[in-house]
C-alpha cells in the first residue's frame, strides 16, 4: 500500500497474512493506492478488527479515491495465490 495515488509517498509492504489493525504499522486511514502481484488478492476493511464495509481487490489500484477507499482503509487481509 502507498500513501498517496499512483503509488507515491510513504509505502506499508505487507507479506501474506492478517492486519487488524492499521494503526499499529502507522497506516491506519492513508492508504491512496495499492498495489497487487497478479495472482494475489487483498480484503480491506474500513475499520479495526475487520468491520465495517469491505471489498477484495486482486489488481493493483493507483487511485483509491475512485472506488472510494482513499484514505478509509483500516485493516487488510493479504492472500497469495495458492489461498484466492
């Protein structure tokens, strides 16, 4: 994930797995854009622990803004290939 779009500003490389919490890595709410190796897929949520609205994204995305999810992401779910 990138703080700003096109893939700018400060990065939060993140491995397969799960992040509660954004706010722990100093992310929480800044993500613009986020990029995804092909085949890999994403779940973010826009709140902590995994609430609140979601959606799971498995393409890069330079632009949040336009799906409205620039800045609102809180906690992601980060799945390799063998786990979509």
């Amino acid at each position: 994930m990138y703080e700003h779009v096109n893939y700018g500003g400060r990065p939060l490389p993140l491995r397969a797995g799960i992040y509660s919490n954004l706010e722990a890595n100093a992310f929480n709410d800044m993500a613009s854009s986020i990029w995804i190796p092909s085949g890999w897929s994403v779940e973010v949520f826009k709140d902590a622990d995994f609430a609140g609205d979601s959606v799971r994204l498995t393409a890069p995305d330079a632009n949040l803004h336009e799906e409205g999810w620039h800045d609102s992401i809180s906690s992601i779910r980060v799945f390799p290939p063998a786990d979509r």
